[in-house]
C-alpha cells in the first residue's frame, strides 16, 4: 500500500454525490464514511456543472451528517469531455517525453491543447520492437477546474483529480487483484455516462465513454407515460428490485420500455466491445464487471452477457474492503452497492502517493 493517508473520495456524479471515507483496520482496508446526496434535476448537464451551489450545499450537507474531519479530498471529474488514449510511441527517456508528450496529445485530441489538463502514463515499454505504450488522459481544464472549484467553495482541499474509468479501476485492483493474464472489461453505467475500460494482462488497453446511461430509460418512461421524471425514476428502480412506496403496482408498459431501451444502450456498450476484439488481436473478452446505479437492471448484464459470450457480474466494491457498520449505514450503502465504486477507488487514494 502506498505511503500516506486515505483522502476522501468524493464523486459528484449527474444525479448524486457518493462519498466515501477508509482507515486501515488492523491491517484492513475499511469503509467507515459512507454518504450519499442526490442532486436535484439539471446540476450537471451534458458534462457541465450548471447548479455548482447544489453540489457545494451537499458537499456541505454530508460534512456535518457524517462528521467528517479530513477535508483532503480525491475528486473525479466527469468523463463527458475527457479523452483517453493508448498511444504507441517511439522509446524515449522520462524527460524526452515530458517534452513531447504536448505535440503527441495534439495529434490525439480534437480540442486546442491549451484548452486541456494532460496526463500520461507509461504502461509498458517493448524494447524489442523500439517502442513503449502511453496512455494519455486529457481532460478539458474546464471542467477540472470547474471541480476544484466546487470542493474548494464547499471548504475542501482537491489532492486528487481522477477520472471514473480508473477510479473503477481502482476499486477493482483493491478488490480482486489485477488479473496477470486474460482480459477484462468494467463497465461503469450510471445516469448520464457509461465508462468502458478494458484490462488485458492487467494493463488497461482500451477505454471509452459512452455519452448514455439510465437517463434515457427514465426520460422514455415519463414521455411514453405522460408523467413526471421523479414518478417515472420511481417505475424504473422499483422495477429493479425495490418497493415504490409499499406499492407494487407499476403500469405494464414499463418493464417493456425498459427492455427496449436497454437493448439500445448495451448495443452501444457492444460495439466497443466488438471494436476492441476487431483491433487489438485479442479472440475473446474473459470477464466482465459491471458497476454504476444503472447496473442495478438485470437485463443490462444479461443483454451484454448474451451478446459478448462472457459472464457478467456486478462488481463489488466490498468484497475485499471491510465494512464498519457502527459508522456506516448498511441498508443505505446496500442501496446504493452499485453506485460507489467511483467514490471507493478515489478513497484509496492518499496523500503522500506520486499523482
Ligand atoms: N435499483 C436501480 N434500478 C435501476 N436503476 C437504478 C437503480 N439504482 C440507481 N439506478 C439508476 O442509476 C443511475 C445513477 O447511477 P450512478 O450513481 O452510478 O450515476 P451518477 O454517477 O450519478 O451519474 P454519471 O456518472 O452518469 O454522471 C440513475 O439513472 C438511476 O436511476
Ligand atoms: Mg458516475
């Protein structure tokens, strides 16, 4: 584990902040702030922050609720504008593509490279052919100081600024291990953005966001329906395993609606999929790990797992990181089980680490 203290991991996602706190416990990675705050309709629209003082008053809110001390904080910035991409670029030392790595970018990305924050990573270097692979992460400078900006108006310290792809990853590394062989894609679907990353040999390969999510079945509930976004949200996740308000009437369209849009929305996830076994020379995606609140609906999983011929299961989040139910509610983090991994990965960050 890397040197330092666990920063808290906050993720301002389009329909809520998730928040999550760790401590080593005897040697065990520990859950032992959890919150959650769902923002109203319209806070981050396509992306931008459009209400930044209802994300500052449930940065606020979950502060005194949970009496949190540490305002060190771990951020993620919405995937909508940011680019990433793997980049197979000539051997060079460190500080050669320090130089170069602006020009590289340029060639990459569609948006004026003064306009954007860039980071890179050497994933591997392959002498043998001359060559090392570079993932390159550019994100709209924006955007991410738009995030900085929010923490800091809500008295927080930004430490961190990440991306959902990795941080899902992070919670996937902490949880089960990278995986040494084989290949693995996690899925990250939530309200508005749907994150694709996919590991091979452990080093992540191919990424991709998608600009959909559960959104778009809600807002198809309510259209087809004729009623409001709050009571066809409530339709859609009762659908999924809960209870709408002790009733369980839901009006027989909605399990078909929610079908059909399903099918559209993992056909997208699909085709990424395809396109990366097309073009990376792999025959076949191992496993597959969905999260965000939108894998909740059993027929996401089971639409990919029919279609990419690999099973597919949730991932979760706590299945090697404890849980201190005396500061955590349970029934509340169960809720939203799903939703958290973003906030876990970014909680496994500290603050002493090389960023
Ligand atoms: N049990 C459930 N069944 C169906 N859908 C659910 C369930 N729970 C949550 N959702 C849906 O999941 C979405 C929220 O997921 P999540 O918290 O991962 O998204 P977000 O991080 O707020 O948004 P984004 O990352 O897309 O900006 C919403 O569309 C919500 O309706
Ligand atoms: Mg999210």
């Amino acid at each position: 584990m890397a040197e330092g203290n666990y920063l808290v991991g906050v993720d301002i996602g389009s329909s809520s902040i998730k928040l999550c706190q760790l401590k080593d416990i005897r040697g065990k990675r520990t859950l032992v702030k959890f919150g959650y705050y769902a923002l109203p309709p319209q806070t981050i629209v396509d992306g931008h922050v459009q209400n930044a003082p209802a994300i500052v008053e449930g940065l606020n809110q979950l502060y005194n609720q949970l009496k949190i001390k540490r305002r060190e904080v771990a951020l993620a910035v919405s995937g909508h504008a940011v680019i990433i991409k793997k980049m197979a670029l000539p051997l060079m030392t460190s500080a050669e593509l320090d130089e170069q790595i602006d020009w590289e970018a340029e060639q990459q990305i569609p948006y004026d490279i003064k306009d954007v924050q860039i980071d890179y990573d050497v994933l591997r270097k392959r002498p043998e052919q001359g060559q090392m692979d570079v993932l390159l992460v550019a994100a709209k400078k924006e955007d991410v100081n738009d995030a900085a900006q929010i923490a800091r108006d809500a008295k927080l310290k930004p430490m961190v600024i990440d991306v959902d792809a990795f941080s899902v990853q992070n919670a996937f590394e902490a949880n089960y291990g990278l995986p040494k062989d084989g290949t693995v894609a996690l899925i990250n679907i939530g309200a508005s953005l749907t994150t694709i990353n996919i590991l091979s040999q452990g080093i992540p390969s191919f990424t991709r966001n998608i600009i959909n999510g559960g959104n778009a079945i809600t807002e198809e509930i309510q259209k087809r329906l004729g009623i409001s976004w709050d009571e066809a949200e409530t339709y859609k996740t009762g659908i999924a395993g809960g209870v709408v308000d002790g009733r369980s009437v839901v009006p027989s369209e909605v399990p078909q609606i929610i079908k059909q849009v399903v099918e559209g929305l993992s056909g997208e996830i699909l085709r990424s999929l395809d396109f990366y076994l097309a073009t990376s020379g792999e025959k076949e995606i191992g496993r597959v790990f969905v999260a965000g609140g939108t894998a909740n609906i059993p027929e996401v999983g089971a639409a990919i797992e029919r279609r990419a011929k690999a099973p597919v299961e949730l991932l979760d989040p706590f299945k090697d990181i404890a849980v201190d139910l005396k500061e955590v509610n349970g029934d509340m983090l169960n809720l939203h089980r799903a939703q958290v991994c973003v906030a876990i990965g970014l909680s496994l960050r500290k603050d002493k680490e090389k960023v």
